[in-house]
C-alpha cells in the first residue's frame, strides 16, 4: 500500500484557475476532511498561515507546535498530517511549480530559501506587525481566487511573489544566511537534492551522483560538507531511511517486502540499517508510532 498523493483538483468545488488553490484554513479543512484525515504527501507547493489554534503538524515524521502566527511550508513528495488541540484559522494555498515559474522566468520556487532546500526548516514565526501584513495579503489573495475577475491568474501569482518575498525577510532575520545563499555550491547541492531524491532506490552510492553532475566525487564531497556539514553518503542513507519510515507506518506491507522495496538484500541487513540510524528496529519504529 503506497501512501496516498493528492493532486490539487481534488481540493476544487468549481472549475477555478488551474494548478493553484487558495482557501480559509478553516474552510479548508472541513470541505477536504475526508482527503486530509491521514498522512498524506501533495505533489504541489503548500504555503499555510495560522492565525489562530494550535496543535501539532507533523512534516517527514518532525513535529512542530502550530501556534498563531507560524507559517508552513512543504514541497512535493512531503509527508505531513495535521492534529488540533483548539480550532484553526488562517490561509492556505498551494499551486504547481509551473504556475509559479512560467510567470517568472527568471526567479523560480528554488530562490526562496524554505523551498530551496530540505535541509532549510519548513516554518517561519511572524512577529505580530509581520502577521497583520501577511494576514492582509493572504486575505486578498483568497478574495481574488474566489471571483473571476479580469487578469486573475496574474494578479494571484504576483500576490503569491509578494507574499513569499515578506515571508523570505522574515524567515532569514533568525537564520544564518551564509548557509541559504544561492552560490555555486548550493546550487550543486540542490541538484543533488533532486538527483537523490529521483534516484536513492537504485543508486546508493555518491560516485553516481558526482557524475550526473560532472564533477568529481572528492568535490561533491567537498560541496556538501561545506554547505551543510554533512557527507554526501548521509544524504543518500538520509533518503532512504525517510522513504523506509514512510513506508513503515503508511503502508500496511509487511517489512519483508519493505526492504525489498527500497532495494535491501534481505530483512536482517535493512533491520540492522534501520536501527544503526534510528534506534528502532522496523517493527519498534512501526509500534511506537502507532
């Protein structure tokens, strides 16, 4: 059982605009209950503000408090869920990679440091003169979705720029901007993001991912520990065991077929593997989530 993957029209009660959705958190989630009641991944951009209630938001098995005034953000092939201790408020929108990048042509997703990388946090905390601001331009983006005004689809995509503009500002006021600024290096390692993340199941070993970026693997190596402080083998063994978690509690296979999946010779070595990087053996990992 493969986790599920919602597409944006699932979430459309009309025919709106194409690749993009915007809505009251609230509204949101009781219209899509049903699509939204369990973990689930999103092959689109999410951007969510929370303007009251909290709880919990779970994003790649990392939780993180919702408070007012938090921002959210996730990416394609995320895995989140949310849980509410008191009722929600806010905005949310999401929309494809093409609804924003064919408008900018030369300014895409990736510039904007919470979509860069998987490494940069998926949440930003607004003071409360950014949350008046950013409620505003949430505000108008939504009344702009909910009528079909003349030039509609610029206007949204203009005020989505805006509001990732404020939200970049706010996000890096607390952040050491060293590690998100986009130069060669970070460029590298956003394709090799991508790289690892099309090919972890098959290619397990960093030599494959220096030559699809034509570079040596010394240098890779070399790239990635100054980026993020990590090796390029961490990265990989990362992917794989973010993929086994999924697996291991989305999925009702048994872990057998788990580690065949994710290309393991046998269940001992995955089990050993797992726990060397987790603490858990799959089955403790699966229990203890349930």
């Amino acid at each position: 059982m493969q986790l599920p993957v919602l597409n944006i029209s699932q979430f459309k009660e009309s025919a709106p605009l194409n690749e993009v959705y915007i809505n009251s958190f609230s509204k949101h989630i009781q219209r899509n209950k049903d699509l939204i009641s369990k973990p689930h991944s999103h092959n689109f951009y999410l951007c969510v503000l929370f303007t009251k209630g909290t709880g919990t938001h779970e994003i790649d098995f990392d939780s993180y408090a919702i408070n007012p005034g938090r921002v959210f953000f996730l990416k394609p092939g995320q895995t989140h869920f949310w849980k509410f201790k008191t009722q929600p408020e806010g905005y949310i929108f999401f929309h494809s990679q093409e609804f924003y990048d064919l408008k900018f042509l030369n300014h895409t997703l990736h510039s904007f440091p919470f979509y860069y990388s998987y490494q940069n946090p998926p949440v930003v905390d607004l003071t409360s003169q950014q949350l008046s601001l950013l409620q505003l331009k949430f505000k108008e983006a939504y009344i702009e979705y909910m009528q079909p005004n003349l030039l509609r689809e610029l206007k949204i995509v203009n005020l989505f720029s805006d509001i990732y503009i404020e939200l970049t500002r706010a996000y890096t006021t607390n952040i050491n901007l060293e590690k998100l600024k986009t130069s060669q290096y970070s460029q590298i390692l956003e394709k090799l993001e991508h790289l690892i993340n099309n090919h972890f199941l098959k290619e397990k070993l960093p030599k494959f991912y220096a030559q699809e970026l034509n570079i040596t693997t010394k240098h890779l190596n070399r790239v990635v520990q100054k980026t993020i402080n990590k090796t390029t083998s961490q990265l990989i063994s990362e992917r794989v065991i973010l993929e086994a978690k999924r697996l291991i509690v989305h999925s009702h296979d048994n872990l057998a077929t788990i580690a065949y999946q994710l290309e393991f010779s046998d269940y001992a070595y995955f089990s050993k593997v797992f726990k060397s990087k987790t603490g858990l053996t799959p089955l403790e990992f699966r229990k203890n989530y349930n």
